[in-house]
C-alpha cells in the first residue's frame, strides 16, 4: 500500500473510533431525566427564609427585590413573572386561600387577607408600563406582612434583601391588625 493510502486508511479509522465514541457516550445518557443541572433555588416566598405559612404555595414565577418596615408591618417588593396583572391576583388570591386565609374586602387597592394565628396580609398589583405577553418580567407586587414573619430570616442564614425607604403614602394598609 502506498503512503497516501496509509493516511487515508488512519484518517478513516480516526473517524471510525470518534464516532463510535459519540454513540456508546450517547447511549449512557438517560435522555428521560430530564434537566440534569444544578438545581433551582426554592421559590422566595416559600421555605424557611421567607414569610408565608407553610400551606401557601406561590405557584407564579417572583423574585423578592427590596423591602421596607413600617411600625408593626414588613413590606417585601416583588417581580412577578409571565401572568396577565389580572391572572397573577387570581393565583395570588387563590394560593393565600388555600393556604387558610380568608380574604376580607379590598382597601386603597390592596387584596387583604386574614389567617388565625398569623394576621392580616395584603398585597397590591402594579403591571410593568409596556409589557407585552413575551415580557417575563410582568410587573410588581407589595407583599404587606406581620413583622413577626421576619424573625426565622435572622437564624436561617437567608440571603440579604436590599432595604429601602418606604412611600410617604401608601406604604401599609394593613398596619395595627398583625
């Protein structure tokens, strides 16, 4: 055989190898697993750092931004992800009913709610000036909380929330009900 054809012959057995590589690496990986990445962190207002009982769930994507306290009150601003401003009240309502409250007549725009042993809780809407369907970030909320709901964050080693100023007006409506 003549050296040219060696080569040929080596590059084929080459790409022979390297892709019968690919294949039996292919083979190994369970495609049904699904994500196989680090796993997600556990949604905000849920878990030990965060202030909702146990039974709320908040089935909407949200990410706690800032927050500020006023006398007995603990106000967290949120983002909310992919809900029409009318869809993610229904979620939120729904979520803090199932969870035991019972939701009481709105105020100044706030949806209140009330759970034995816990207080009162509000939360007000405000959509995202220009948000489109395909926006993921859809707008803003004010989670209004029993101060109390803040204690476990101080042995839980939680991940610091930016504190800010609160409104001059409108900042609780649910201030002396905890």
């Amino acid at each position: 055989m003549t050296r040219g054809g060696r080569r040929t012959l080596r590059r084929a057995g080459v790409l022979a190898a390297a892709v019968a590589g690919v294949v039996a690496t292919s083979s190994c990986v369970d495609l049904s697993a699904g994500y196989q990445g680090p796993r997600a962190l556990v949604p905000p207002l849920d878990g030990p750092c965060w202030p909702l009982p146990d039974d709320v769930t908040v089935d909407v994507g949200h990410q706690v931004m800032r927050q500020y306290v006023v006398g007995d009150r603990w106000v967290l601003l949120v983002q909310w992800d992919r809900l029409s401003p009318d869809a993610f009240t229904a979620s939120l309502t729904d979520s803090l009913v199932d969870g035991g409250f019972t939701e009481l007549s709105p105020e100044s725009g706030w949806h209140r709610f009330e759970a034995p042993g816990y207080g009162g809780v509000a939360f007000d809407v405000t959509p995202l000036d220009g948000a489109t369907p395909e926006t993921l970030v859809q707008g803003t909320f004010r989670l209004d909380l029993p101060r109390d709901a803040a204690r476990p964050r101080k042995t839980a080693h939680c991940t610091p929330i930016e504190r800010v100023d609160p409104p001059a007006e409108d900042a609780t409506v649910m201030a002396g009900t905890s």
